[in-house]
C-alpha cells in the first residue's frame, strides 16, 4: 500500500512504531522518537503529501516530544486509555462520518477490529516506506 492520492486521516500508534525501529538503529526510544516525528512532519509539508493529516497518539501520560501541532501532524497522548483504544475510537468515530481513514499499527488485534469497521489499516513499516523525499 502506498500514501492516497486523496485527503486521508492517518491514525499512527506512534509507540508502536517507533518501537518497530528501535533495535534497528540502536538509539534510545526518544531518539527515534524525534527522529520520526521531525520526518513526517517535513513530509507533511510536501505538496504530495499534504493534503493529510497525521495523527500520531502514543500510550501514557504527556512526555516532551516538542510541539505537538506541526504543519499537519498532530501528536497526543492516550493518557488513561491506551493508544489502541484511542485509534479504534477515533476510526469509528471517522468511518462513521465518512472521511476516509487509515490506521498505522502492527497490532494484529487492532488491525481485524477495524478491518471489521471498514477501516483501512497499514503496518507501520509500510506507511514509513511509502513515502518518497523530494529530490533536491
């Protein structure tokens, strides 16, 4: 799956995938962690991308993370609920309304909840690949 051509809400269980990416680098978790949010945020603000918005929701209480409005990525905390339960409420919440959406997660029982909703769903290496740096 590739990043739609039309005005998405990208839902990002953002811990889950910054973890996917952990070992990978060998980094602290807040490295990746900004490292990533600075990506899509600079993807965000590529005309072929930035007709969406991306929601990255992360478990826990408020953290610094940095801003959490940049150009069209917003980040939250799940507080009390965890980021699943935030993204399923927030898809259905969504689908119901009929604006398309797309959850990011490789949690296997979030996926078929929301498949079973109608929602669209990618696994969070997939999303990350999909996009393509300008050229300079």
């Amino acid at each position: 799956m590739y990043i739609t051509t039309k005005p998405t809400v990208y839902l990002i269980d953002g811990l889950n995938l910054v973890r996917s990416f952990l070992y990978e680098f060998a980094r602290s978790e807040e490295e990746v962690t900004n490292d990533f949010l600075d990506f899509l945020t600079e993807m965000s603000q590529d005309p072929r991308y930035e007709m969406h918005t991306y929601e990255v929701i992360f478990d826990g209480t408020f953290r610094p993370v940095g801003p959490l409005y940049r150009a069209g990525v917003h980040i939250s905390f799940a507080e009390e609920n965890s980021a699943d339960e935030v993204i399923y409420e927030r898809a259905s919440y969504l689908a119901q309304t009929n604006q398309r959406v797309i959850a990011v997660t490789d949690d296997r029982g979030l996926q078929d909840n929301l498949k079973a909703l109608g929602v669209k769903v990618q696994f969070c290496r997939k999303f990350y690949n999909s996009f393509k740096p300008a050229e300079k």
